[in-house]
DNA sequence: ACTCTGCATGGTC
DNA sequence: TGACCATGCAGAG
C-alpha cells in the first residue's frame, strides 16, 4: 500500500517505508527509503531543514545541530549552562541524552535488543534509590544485560570522565560542566573508568522507560565477571566482598579470596571503579547466617561515604599494576578515630558491604595496605550496639599516625583487583579534593610539604574575556544552591565536614570556609573584568547618591552577570557591542543593549540571525577588528599608563564573602564572623550589602545598617575612603620610589590573572589553609582592593590596598555603576558560586558590561 | 595510676 | 522514630 512519507519536504509516495523518529503520539514516522536513510544517517535534519530555526552549535565541536526539531532531539544533550552539546562531545563528557523519547535506531546501533534487557526494574534498581556498592551492580544485570558490552552505543557513556564530572557535579553547579574542565576531567584517563550510573545520571534519566534510558555504561570487565545465573549472593561474593562470604576468619584466606579472576577491564588498562551512586538491587544478602537484607534493602552509603579519592590517590594506587582500582568508601576520621584508642569506627554500611562478614565480635585481622604499598594489619570486629553492630578497624593508630592524618582527615578504602588489596589512603582536611589533582594525598611516608593542597584553579579565574569556566572545579558550595529536587543527596556531599563539626570543633565551621577560600582562590577578577561580567538588571533605577563627591549609583536588585563586551560606535553613530563567539572566536556585533550570557556563542545571535552560525564570517574582516581592538588596547594602555599607581587591578578577595554567601546559599551555619554579616537589623535575609559582607567586628555601624538606607553606605564609604586616604598618603611616602609589583598590563593581558596570582600564592606558602593567617595576610596581588575590606577594622586592611586605587574604583564605580555590582553583589555571588553566569540576563543594560577600554 | 576493652549513651540525621 | 555513630565510661588488666 502506498504511503507518502511522513517528512513533509518530501511526501514523496512509496509503498516501502521505513521507520523514522518516534512521533509524539508515540508512533513513529514513517519515512521513505531516502528520508530514512538520512535519518538513519543524521543527515535529515541539513537536508530538509537547514533554513529551519533551531540551528545551534555544540559548545564543544561547534558542530550544528538542528535543535528545534524532534528529529534530532536525539544528537544533542542540553548543557546546565546553556547551549548545547553534540553527542559525540556528550559522551566524551558524560553527559546523557535529553530524557524524553527513545534515541533513533541509527544511535542504537546493533544494540537496541541488548538494550531491552535491561529491565525497568534492573533500571529502577540501579537508579532508583541512591548508592551501593558497585560492585553488586552486576548482580542488577543477571539475564542477558550483562553481555551488552560492546560496542559502545552513543548512549554508552564513557566513565572515564564520569568519576570526576559527577563528583564536580555533586560538589558544584552542573552549570560550569564545560568542555574547559577537560584538563580536569581528562586527569583519570589512565584509568578509563566504567562505572554504574551515579546519582546524577540517575537524575539525568529519571522518568525514562527503559528503552529511553542510555547505556548504563556498566563497567565491562565486571559484567563480565558475573554469570548471569550467578544468585545475587554469588553476584556480591564475586563482588561486593568477593570471597567474605565464607565467613571464614582466616586472614590468608581473607587475602587469598580477595583476589578475582582477571577483569577485562584490566586488560584495557588500569580502572578506576566506583559505586557512587549506584544502589542496592534491594536484594537480600546472607552473610554468616545473618540476614543482610535489613541492610541491603535500604544499603545506600551515605553520600559522605562515596569516595572521593584523588587521582593522585588513584596514581599512586595503581602506580605499579594494572589493577583495577575501586574506590570503597572514605570516611572523615572522629576524634575517637584519630585519638590513641587506635579504633575506627566504621560506617555500618560499609563495613558490611566491603569488609570480610564477621559473625564474631572479635572479628578478624584485615590486611590493608597504604599508599605506599606498606601492609597493616588491622583487627575488623564489632560490637554489638543497640540490636545492631558497630563495626571498628582497631590497631590503626600507626598507620594513621604514619599518614599523619588527625581529626578532620578524610581515610579512604580502596580496593585493587583483581588482586584483591584493600588500600587505605588518606587526604588531609586542609585539601578537599579538587579534581585537580594536586590536593595533598597522603601516602605512608608523607612529607609534611605534602600538604601544599593548594587548589590550583589556573583556568577558572573569572575573566570576562577569558574562555573558560568561571568556577573551580570542586565547588562544594555551589551544588547547593542548584539542589533542587536531586540535591538533596549532593547536598550531602559535604557534610563530612559539617557533621563532624557536631563533636569536633577543632575542625569546625571554619572547615568549609576553608575549603572555600581554597577553591576561591583563583577566582579573582580586576575591577575591569567584574565590571565587563557585570551590569545593572535593566530597567532598574539606580537611586544616586554623592559621597566625597563621587556619585554613587545604587542598585537595588543584584545585578546580572553577562558575557563582556566592546562597544563601538558604527559611522551613523549607532552604538553596538562587539562579542566574540564562545566556539569559532568570531567576532559579532549585537545591540549596544544586548544583554548577553557569560556563555555566548554565535547561535545566541539573534539579531543577526545571518551571523548565527559560526560558519559564517565575521562582519568584520580581522583585520579591521584587530584595529579597533589595538585601538582599544592603545587607549586602555594610556589609561593605564596615567593611572600607573591606580592599581586598579581588583582581587576580589570580597571572593571572601562570595564564599559566605555560598554558604549561606546552603543554608547552614556560618561562621561566627559571616554569619554576622547578615544579621544586621532592618537587613533582608542573606542581605548582602557591602556592609552586610564586612567581617563582624561588632561595630554597631552595621547593626545600624539598612540597605535601603543608603546612609550608612556612605558612611561606610565615606569611612572608608578616609582610610584609604590616610593609607595612600603613607603609603605614597614609603613607596614613592617604588613600583606596583604587579605589572597591570601583564595581569591584564594574562587570561587568567593565573600566573601572576599563582607566583603571588605560592610565595604565600601554605597560609590559605589557614583563614586566620589569611585574613591578616597580604593580599595575593599588591594593589587590590579587597572587596570584603571594613574601613572600620585597619587590620583587615590589606597592605597592598592602595587608597588611590580605592578612591579611583569608587570613582569608576560611579562611572560603572559598580557600586550597584557591590551593593547588591549577593546576588552576583550566588550566581557565581551556585550557578553560573547569569546565562541569560534579561533586557537591556548600558554599557557596564561591556570592556571599557 | 594508667591503658585497654567492651558497652552504653545520647546527638544527629 | 529508628538507625547510626561519636564519644563517654566503667571495669578489667
């Protein structure tokens, strides 16, 4: 019979007809042999709709992708940042498909049948309700499942990336998952990772049928370790605790059956498996007699006992071997812990998951091995405690002692296969991991320079002009102020820290700021780049008021963040903005009100809808562009060169109170000193005026304070400017002969502000661990302007503030409406921290965004 | 008096 | 409310 085929560029007739997209009514269309076939190929969409709206550009690739149009829903993943991201990018970056219909059979490949076998109840199991150990997850796969292993679907993630972009998912918006994260995220490539779905793909996916959902990406070499008739107690024998289900309380036997038969994951190299996120199969286990269903039923390890161990870690694990590795569990040492009892109090949960079943109280000896390959012996036991069991390692002292790791440290169990070694590494508090890399990994023989945990965000400073990601990559603040309905168990992510602060406040509160100043530390901007990223919302009416003679604009909303820009005045006088295109650099001209994302790329013009792509040219030839940008360059330089002693350059060291302001996003306690910063009466909750961020210092000013009194912001101001005077002229005297030591031009020019401030760190020694010492320490770069200053405190003056240059950016600020920026800079705060860049601010602004040269 | 051991208690989630 | 777990503490050595 005769059908005319379902695109309806072609309605060309034909009695053979093939399957197309999946319609909304669930049915499918059915296409001629041609149309199919470029469906199948994912050309349909550039043969019948190129001159179709809803072309975008992959963030990655730049690729184009028709995206408004079902038929390629399928190729492309939409970023939590914005835009867009081909698949073959996504699956380089773990990222899902868009949850909603089933994928083409051109994405399935061969594999759509392997695919229906996985159950929705194996699907449900897996994603469904939080953590388990991995490595029962083949047990989720008995039946034909577990062969699907190659070859890979589109949909079939790779891991390797996985580990990391999850735990950076878990600790910070998702908003910041960038292609420039690859340095970090690529820092696991030695161990291509192929792990069960985590919490996050499990949001990702939530919803979807279990044709929709993508390959689990389970790890190969573990699926096939498991017969698919293997019971799941057999499953968690071969697994979980590969041989513990013996009982047997022998150690050789413990060490011997730890051991597995070579995975095929060690014969593509070293792994790194985790079970983050994966959950129980619900199934009951039976360890020693004992039921372990109650457990396992609702087994789901805490989110503050997934791993987090470190590519360090994970390098010096597997430095020698080409074991798998399988991050078990970490745990943040108590008091009791580290005390000299020698006893570490295991999490239930993962003690019955990972170590040996006992069914004695005096447990078993457990060999484990540090970092450094140096075996411990330990005792694994328990005590019986309200109808259920306390699990302890005893006899860790030296071990710990020899990592020298105390209350507040993280331990972390690995385990390596197939030999079967357990590892215990640890990770000082001082350096939450950083997903860089270099935080301070402790092995057997630590020195104690080890500790240099130094997050070192070279790439992340925010730079209006810098392409790259604007937040470090372990943000554990952030998530929280994306957690909506998954959050809540990311939320938990870093409430180690927290929890541990109950009983121990040697490591209290001050942790997470810590944590947070370290990660912060690289996120510093000059007054120029704040002032490029950030601009009044529109149609916001400043109320303008005059201090010393500057008139200062205030703002009442936050204002908004968007991509930097440079006007230009076009010869019929009209003024316009010039932005480069994320992806191609190209240069565009927008509106001179364009209100543009941090992120902004040639699909986002839609004022130029002929200049949307990034194939298409520059309206501008180079050359002529690069003139006015060296015209611009010439004319900034002359700028600077007239404000040599401005130092103009502004560290936002009121970073400082972004990282309080990320903590209040959380909603959890502050620290004393920032939770008093806004609790200032007449303030509106998480009011965050530049009074309102000040350390507290008890003045009554700031219980005085009233944002929409604008008077004791100019007292403020004013105070401070008096300060700053007093200091300029001081400070004029000392250094009449001497030089800023921080070349603006060099820093400017530098993308990131990075090595500069790095050289400037580095010689800070290890003082950001300590909030203290960095609160009274000298401002990483001469001449900045901590925004976080308080005039009424001098010792939070920084030496390197120069009045000068404070009276100059007040001045500026004027002229920029930055005071608006630091007024109202709590929303800008949480946007940096929590989110992003406002993606898409909304309506017209002046030209505050924009780069003024 | 001190340390170790095993259990109890109570805070937190 | 129950489970978990950090810590206290009594008793034994």
């Amino acid at each position: 019979m005769s059908k005319v085929c379902f695109n309806s560029n072609c309605k060309e007739a034909s009695e053979k007809w093939r399957r197309g997209w999946r319609c909304r009514t669930g049915e499918y269309a059915d296409l001629c042999d041609r149309c199919a076939s470029a469906y199948e190929e994912g050309q349909f969409c550039e043969m019948f709709h190129l001159n179709a709206s809803g072309w975008r550009c992959c963030e990655s690739c730049g690729k184009q992708i028709h995206c408004g149009c079902i038929v390629s829903f399928h190729m492309f993943i939409l970023l939590d940042a914005g835009g867009i991201e081909c698949l073959s990018c996504a699956k380089n970056n773990i990222l899902t498909p868009n949850p909603a219909w089933p994928p083409p059979p051109h994405f399935l490949s061969s594999e759509p049948e392997k695919m229906k076998d996985i159950s929705m109840r194996d699907w449900s199991t897996i994603t469904g309700s939080g953590p388990i150990p991995w490595q029962q997850a083949p047990s989720l796969f008995n039946g034909s499942s577990i062969q699907f292993v190659q070859p890979r679907t589109p949909f079939e993630v790779d891991m390797s990336s996985a580990i990391d972009r999850f735990r950076i998912c878990e600790r910070l918006s998702t908003s910041f998952l960038e292609k420039k994260e690859e340095k970090s995220f690529g820092r696991l490539n030695y161990g291509k990772l192929r792990s069960g779905p985590f919490e996050t793909v499990e949001d990702r996916n939530a919803g979807l049928s279990k044709e929709e959902q993508p390959n689990p990406s389970v790890n190969v070499s573990h699926l096939r370790s498991f017969p698919k008739n293997d019971s799941p107690t057999s499953n968690l024998s071969s697994a979980a605790a590969p041989s513990f289900r013996n009982g047997t309380n022998d150690i050789d036997q413990v060490s011997a059956t730890l051991s597995q038969p070579p995975s095929l994951s060690t014969l593509v190299g070293k792994q790194v498996c985790s079970h983050n996120g994966m959950d129980s199969s619900g199934e009951g286990q039976v360890r020693n007699g004992k039921s372990r269903g109650d457990g396992r039923g609702r087994n789901q390890l805490l989110p503050r006992y997934w791993p987090r161990i470190t590519d360090k870690e994970l390098q010096q694990i597997s430095s020698n071997s080409n074991s798998v590795i399988t991050p078990l569990f970490e745990k943040m040492l108590s008091a009791s812990d580290a005390g000299r009892i020698g006893r570490l109090v295991l999490p239930k949960k993962c003690a019955e998951a990972y170590f040996p079943p006992i069914s004695q109280p005096e447990g078993l000896p457990l060999k484990v091995h540090d970092l450094k390959g140096k075996e411990w012996l330990f005792q694994f036991r328990f005590w019986p405690n309200n109808n259920s069991r306390m699990y302890v390692l005893e006899g860790i002292t030296p071990c710990i002692q020899s990592m020298q790791l105390q209350a507040g440290d993280v331990v972390t169990f690995s385990r390596l296969e197939p030999e079967g070694k357990l590892v215990m590494g640890g990770r000082k508090a001082s350096s939450a991991p950083s997903d860089q890399g270099d935080e301070a990994t402790l092995t057997g023989d630590k020195t104690p320079g080890d500790d240099s945990g130094k997050n070192k965000f070279g790439e992340v400073a925010i730079n209006g002009l810098v392409k790259g990601n604007l937040v470090p990559a372990s943000f554990p603040a952030v998530n929280q102020a994306t957690k909506a309905d998954s959050g809540s168990n990311r939320s938990e992510i870093d409430k180690p820290s927290i929890r541990s602060k109950r009983k121990n406040s040697i490591f209290g509160l001050k942790s997470k700021r810590l944590r947070i100043d370290n990660e912060m530390m690289e996120l510093k901007l000059t007054c120029n780049q704040a002032q490029g990223i950030m601009r009044s919302p529109s149609e916001n009416v400043p109320s303008v008021f005059v201090v010393e003679g500057c008139e200062i604009e205030e703002f009442e909303d936050a204002p908004v963040i968007g991509r930097p820009t440079i006007p230009a005045i076009d010869r019929f006088g009209q003024k316009s903005q010039w932005v480069e295109c994320e992806d191609c650099l190209k240069w565009r001209k927008v509106p001179a009100d364009a209100l543009l994302p941090s992120r902004w790329t040639c699909s986002g013009n839609v004022w130029g809808l002929d200049r949307s792509l990034c194939t298409t040219a520059q309206q501008l030839a180079t050359e002529q562009l690069e003139d006015i940008l060296s015209t611009i360059t010439e004319v900034n330089k002359k700028k600077k060169i007239t404000e040599q002693n401005s130092d103009l350059v502004v560290a936002l060291e009121g970073l400082d109170a972004l990282a309080n302001l990320a903590i209040q996003a959380e909603g959890e306690d502050l620290p004393a000193s920032s939770q008093t910063r806004t609790k200032y009466a007449g303030h509106k909750l998480n009011c965050t005026c530049i009074v309102c961020i000040q350390p507290s210092d008890g003045n009554d000013l700031k219980k005085t304070c009233d944002v929409a009194d604008s008077e004791s912001l100019k007292h403020h101001f004013r105070t401070l400017m008096e300060r700053c005077e007093k200091k300029q002229l001081a400070k004029e005297d000392e250094s009449a002969s001497q030089k800023p030591q921080v070349d603006i031009d060099t820093y400017m020019s530098n993308d990131t502000g990075k090595s500069s401030l790095n050289q400037e760190e580095s010689s800070q020694g290890g003082c950001l661990d300590d909030p203290n010492e960095r609160k009274t320490s000298v401002s990483p770069l001469k001449g900045q302007i901590d925004l976080n200053i308080q005039p009424e405190r001098e010792e939070d003056l920084s030496p390197g503030s120069d009045s000068g240059a404070m009276k100059r950016l007040l001045t500026d600020t004027t002229e920029n409406n930055f005071m608006q920026q630091i007024s109202s800079s709590s929303g800008v705060s949480i946007d940096l921290l929590g989110k992003q860049m406002q993606p898409d601010g909304i309506g017209g602004a002046s030209f505050s965004n924009c780069i003024v040269p």
